[in-house]
C-alpha cells in the first residue's frame, strides 16, 4: 500500500480557516484578558501601587544624593 500524499499545506491549512483572524491589538487584549485573571488582578494592583508611590517622590536636583546599595 502507498500512503496518501497529500500537500503539508492542505494539512496546515486544516481547522484554521473557521478561526478568526485578530488584529494585533486584538490579540493584544485577549492575552491581556487571559493574563489579568490568571493572576487574579495582582499586577493591576501592583502598577496603581507603583505608580501612586512614584508619583509621591520628589523630583531629583543638582542637590539630589544617590546612595549606592552593595549587596554581597
């Protein structure tokens, strides 16, 4: 018996057609979405948290003093 030879295109091209193409912002948000109830909204609360932190600090100056934090 021969084995059927048919194209590999013909094989790949099989169940993608029904699935509707995304645009990358699509895309983008569905991971997202995914991603965001994965994690259960943590990385949602940690951005509002860095970024009200953040906008806490005071601005850095000619007088600013940067300590350097050695770890061994």
């Amino acid at each position: 018996m021969v084995p059927s030879q048919t194209p590999a295109s013909t094989i790949c091209s099989v169940g993608m057609s029904s699935t509707p193409k995304l645009t990358p912002t699509e895309h983008f948000n569905k991971v997202a979405e995914k991603y965001e109830a994965t994690t259960g909204g943590a990385t949602r609360e940690l951005a509002h948290h860095a970024i009200s932190s953040i906008a806490a600090l005071e601005p850095l100056t000619s007088e600013s003093k940067i300590h350097e934090f050695i770890t061994d």
